[in-house]
C-alpha cells in the first residue's frame, strides 16, 4: 500500500467511525468536532464521578485501572504525607498492585508496612 493510499485509508476510516457516531479524537483538540466533543463527554463524566462520591469534577482523575491509581497515590500522597513513625497497614490478600506502590512509598518516606496475616479460614486476625 503506498503511502497516498494508506492516507486515504485513513480519510475514509475517520469518515466511517464519524458517521458510525464513535468518538475517536485526542481530547483538549478543538479543531474538530469530535476533539470537542469528546472533551465535553469526559468533562461531564468527571461531575458525575465527582457528584456520586462528594468530590469536585475536577478532583476526579482517570487512570487506566486499580494499579495506575494506587501508583498514583501511592507516589503522590503517599511520599508528600508519610512519614518516619507512620504505619501503612496492608493484609495477605492483597493484589500485588496494592503492596509494591505502599513498599515502594515506604522505603522513600519512612513508614513501616505491617501485613495483616490471614488465616487458613480466610479471616484477620
Ligand atoms: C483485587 C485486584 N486489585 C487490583 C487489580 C489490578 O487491576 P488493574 O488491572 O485495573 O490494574 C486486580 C486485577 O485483576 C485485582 O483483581
């Protein structure tokens, strides 16, 4: 496929997913409809993230699930607010996604990381 081909492949793939109504458009472009629309979509999810759980829509960031957001926290709050003395309680059944970010917090700003053991019947304690 030569190159003039390949970027009209493309004109006619946007043209498509325009009319299919998929939005596909990087955000915060607004020199086409669907960056615009696509940006209003995800403002407004974000208000309604926010709404559901008492925070503004601006407080709401997406991530691309659980281990992006505990890395998130983890190295953001965790290291501005952990400190020597502090605990930062984890149990045996947690994911990994939730152990390594807190070790990682841990070993940079002080706290310990006591695990709560779980027994053979799968309870605290
Ligand atoms: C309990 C639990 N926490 C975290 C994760 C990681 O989630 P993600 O793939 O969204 O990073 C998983 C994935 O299976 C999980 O089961």
């Amino acid at each position: 496929m030569s190159t003039g081909n390949r970027r009209g492949a493309k004109i006619v793939i946007k043209q498509e997913l325009g009319r299919s109504g998929l939005m596909v458009a990087p955000l915060a472009f607004g020199g086409n409809v669907f960056g615009w629309t696509a940006e209003k979509a995800v403002d407004r999810a974000r208000d309604q993230v926010g709404a559901l759980i008492g925070a503004s829509g601006k407080e709401i960031v997406w991530t691309s699930g659980a281990t992006e957001a505990i890395n998130l926290v983890a190295a953001c709050w965790g290291r501005a607010f952990l400190k020597p003395g502090d605990e930062v309680v984890v149990s045996h059944m947690e994911h990994h996604s939730n152990i390594v970010p807190w070790q990682m917090a841990c070993d940079a700003a002080g706290p310990t990381l006591p695990v709560i053991p779980i027994s053979d019947a799968v309870s605290f304690g």
